[in-house]
C-alpha cells in the first residue's frame, strides 16, 4: 500500500471513510523512525546497503529475520531489510487511533520529527473513524509541514542538508505540497497550506485558527509573482480570513501577532485600492487601528521585528486614511493623467499656473496628493510618493540656485522592498528640512529622526528618537506628529 493513499483523507474523501471501511492491509506497517536507515539486501549489518531511508517513510512489513525485518518500501518501489529498532510498527485499527494521536501531540511541537510527526498523523486519520476526526490533527500536520518549510530554508548546515532532502520527499509521498518561491534575497519553501485550510472550515478552536490563519496570510510565502489584480483578490482573501479568526480566549501575544497581520494586509489593499481608484480610506483607517491595537506589553521578543514590518507598511499607506484638500493659492501641486498607468505633478504657485508650471514630472508610482507640505518661503515643497504597497518615496521639490529641482530620497540605498521615508517639518532659514525614516535593509531595521541638508541631501544630525534632537524637536510639524506611526512605542 503505497504511503500517499494513507492521505487521501486530507485530498477530501474523509466521509467516505466513516462510511465504507478500509480493508486493512495484508501485511503491517512500519515507520521509520531515523534519518539514514539503511535498506539493506540481506538480514545482516555487513549486507550493501541498496537505499538510504529517511524518517516518516512507511514501509509494508512482509517478515522478520533476527532483529531485522523483511519490507517493501512502495515510495521508492524496492524491497529488503532495516534493522527492527529502527522503525515502529503501527496498526491501522480504529481502536489504535488514540495511541496514535497522542503520537501526533508529542512530535507536534518537536523541531526536527516534522516528517515522523506527518507519518503518524497520516495513520491516525487512517486508523480514526471519519466523524471522531477534528481539527487538531489537520492543525498538527499544518504546523509541522510549515516548520519543516522554514528549516529547509534557513538551514546553513551541510551536514543536515540530505536528511531535510530526503524528508523533503517523504512528506510529498503523503500529498504534502511544499514549493519554492524565487525572491529577490533567495528561493524560499513555503507549505500550501491545505491542512490549515481545513481547519479554518472545521469547528476549531480559537487558538487552533489563529495558527492556521497566521500561517495562511504570512507575507514570506506571498507569491511575488501574481499580477496586480491577483494579488487585490488574495489580499482581500487573507482579510477575510484574519476575521473570522475569534479572538476571545486568546493570549494577548497571540491577539498581537493577528492585530499586526491584519494591520499588514489592509495596508497593503489600501495601496491596491488606491491604484484602481476605489475608496480606500477606510482600509487604511483599519490599518491603523489594527496596529493602534498592538498591545506592545505583551508582545514577545522575537516578534519585535514583526511588528516593525507592520509599522512601516502602515506608514507607507498611511496617507490612503486622509481625505484629499484642495490647495491654497501659495505654493502647491496640481495632478494631471500622463500615459496610461502615469500620473504627472505640477508645482505651481500664485504666478506660475498649469501651462507654465515651476517644475514638473510623471511617475507610475501613487502620489498623495494630501502629503503635501510647502515651506513658508515657498521655496521647497515635501511630497510622498508611493511606488510599491510596502515602499514610500519622499520627492523634494526645492529651489537651487534660480531653478527648481526635483529630489527623490528613498527610505534606503538600496533592497527597495520595505520602508518609507517621510517630511516632518520644515527648519527656519530654507535650508534644512526634518524627516522621519524606516525601513528593513539586508534583515537589518532602520529607525531615525534626520535633519536633512536640503542642498546637499546629506543627513546633517540623526538619532533614534526626536527629542535627542532639539532641532528636530523644536521645529516638528504638528500635522506629522498627530498622524505618523513612526513615533510609537
């Protein structure tokens, strides 16, 4: 009996099983309970060995000869002998189930069983009657399926390569789809998530959907090659899905961790509602909400960067929950279509109308119109430009010399992938300007409070918070202060 029967129960066919009985096989089950077991052609340790086998294979038991047993491994279609302390026979009986899922308890949270833990679980639901199968072994077998994603990703250890390749196959055996996305910093393993989907359609628990919803939406795993349009769709799906996660009864770690999802995800479908030109104001309002809700007493270490990645891509489509002003007499900017997709801006002022604007130009990027901040000398004007859901521009239209020049300044040099940089005020004198920055360089977060040499570009002063700064904290626009996310906790 080949092993990826014993999952057909996970490709949808669970109430046929309470209806119509499996035979049982004709000979036992075995699963191998150790990387590099040898499949060896005779009974006997100095036998060649014909195949390596690694944990969670299953193998049919056709015999015993001393302390080996005689087995046919259906995966790699071979036959021969493992040594008997190397494998656990398993029955397939209904009355077994339960001694199979406490199984299944213990190797849920064990780093590195992974692929022993999804054999038993693909027992149990082999072994469970179909209406005594609940939620929890579909959540097991999605939170060890994912760990065993993210520990072939990061692993940076030669040694252990093999055996993550080889459990790599045995899982695929059982249906277990883990694919590779292409990323600009490397190719990461990703679950597909089935088993959390089925336990978002089952009567779970609390905890148990806040899990499968947390790993269904992780940004990690988003395919970044999906069109506009279908990342509009599976954004609004992982919205749907982080709400009908309850959170009653929850730790208030784990109601953190889905507050800065969610704040994550409408960020990012404000931005995209923004680009076809729907109302989006309200989607960014629940962004901010969302990571307003963020309980940062409670919030565990290691999710401290989490929350850093859900504070800038709120604070790059912050702009979406501020309603468009119409512009004052002095100086200002006008939007204009360009080609299709670009958007063209004009500075003007009091003199210098649409047919003879001060400067000009065109992006495909999203410019908030609202963000808009001229100095009182009318010599400068800030504006935000959004390129990307999670990377935001700040355009510097200042004067230099007797002409006007159009600076952009980018959150960073260079991974433009997550970050923003933002106007917070304006020094006296014309020359200096404030602006908050945050961005994710290299796995590295950047937080700071500039003062900007505006002829020069160069950051005059810096520091992690504005009242290191008297400068910075003297002069800070009050209209920035209100609305940034830069000034949390």
């Amino acid at each position: 009996m080949k092993a990826r029967l014993w999952l057909a129960l996970l490709l949808g066919i669970g109430a046929a099983h309470a209806a119509v009985p499996a035979a049982p096989p004709a000979n036992p089950l075995a699963i191998v309970t150790r990387d590099g077991t040898a499949l060896r052609a005779q009974a006997r340790h100095s036998a060649a060995p014909q195949a390596v086998l690694w944990q969670g294979e299953n193998l049919e038991v056709r015999g015993r000869a001393l302390d080996y047993l005689q087995v046919y491994d259906h995966r790699i279609e071979r036959a021969g002998f493992v040594r008997a302390d190397r494998v656990r026979i398993v029955s397939m009986q209904p009355g077994d189930a339960p001694q199979l899922l406490a199984v299944v308890r213990f190797l849920r949270d064990m780093p590195g069983s992974e692929a022993l833990g999804i054999a038993y679980t693909a027992a149990y639901l082999k072994a469970a009657p179909g209406n005594a199968i609940d939620a929890e072994p579909f959540d097991a077998l999605g939170v060890m399926a994912e760990r065993l994603a993210r520990r072939a990703t990061t692993n940076h250890d030669k040694s252990l390569e093999q055996a993550l390749s080889g459990q790599l196959e045995v899982v695929a055996d059982y249906g277990v789809a883990i694919h590779s996305i292409a990323r600009d910093d490397g190719v990461r393993l990703c679950y597909d998530g089935d088993a959390f989907r089925r336990v978002m359609a089952l009567d779970a628990t609390a905890m148990q959907k806040a899990t499968a919803a947390l790993a269904l939406t992780d940004p990690a795993c988003v395919d970044p090659g999906l069109t506009p349009v279908q990342r509009a769709a599976f954004d609004t799906w992982r919205a749907d899905l982080l709400d009908r996660v309850p959170h009653a009864g929850l730790p208030r770690y784990v109601q953190n961790r889905l507050h800065m999802r969610t704040a994550s995800v409408w960020s990012a479908i404000a931005f995209e509602r923004t680009r076809s030109r729907q109302p989006a104001q309200q989607a960014a309002s629940r962004s901010i909400d969302e990571l307003a809700a963020v309980d940062t007493r409670a919030l565990v270490e290691s999710d401290r960067a989490q929350y850093n990645d859900a504070a800038i891509r709120v604070g790059a489509s912050r702009w979406a929950a501020q309603p468009v002003l119409a512009a004052g007499a002095g100086l200002h900017i006008a939007i204009a279509a360009g080609r299709p997709g670009e958007t063209c801006i004009q500075l003007l002022d009091r003199k210098h109308g649409a047919r003879a604007p001060l400067a000009q130009r065109c992006t495909y990027g999203t410019v908030w119109a609202s963000s808009a901040r001229a100095n009182a000398g009318g010599t400068a004007l800030a504006l935000a430009v959004q390129p990307m859901a999670s990377w935001r521009e700040l355009w510097l239209f200042h004067v230099v010399g007797k002409r006007w020049v159009i600076d952009v300044l980018p959150p960073a040099d260079d991974d433009p992938r997550l970050g923003y940089i933002e106007f917070a005020g304006w020094v006296p004198g014309g020359r200096l300007m404030l602006a908050a920055r945050e961005a994710r360089v290299n796995g590295r977060f950047v937080h700071r409070f500039e003062i900007l040499d505006m002829l020069t570009l160069a950051t005059a002063r810096q520091a992690d918070k504005p009242s290191s700064l008297s400068t910075f904290y003297r002069y800070q626009d009050a209209l920035w202060r209100s609305r940034t996310v830069s000034l949390r906790n």
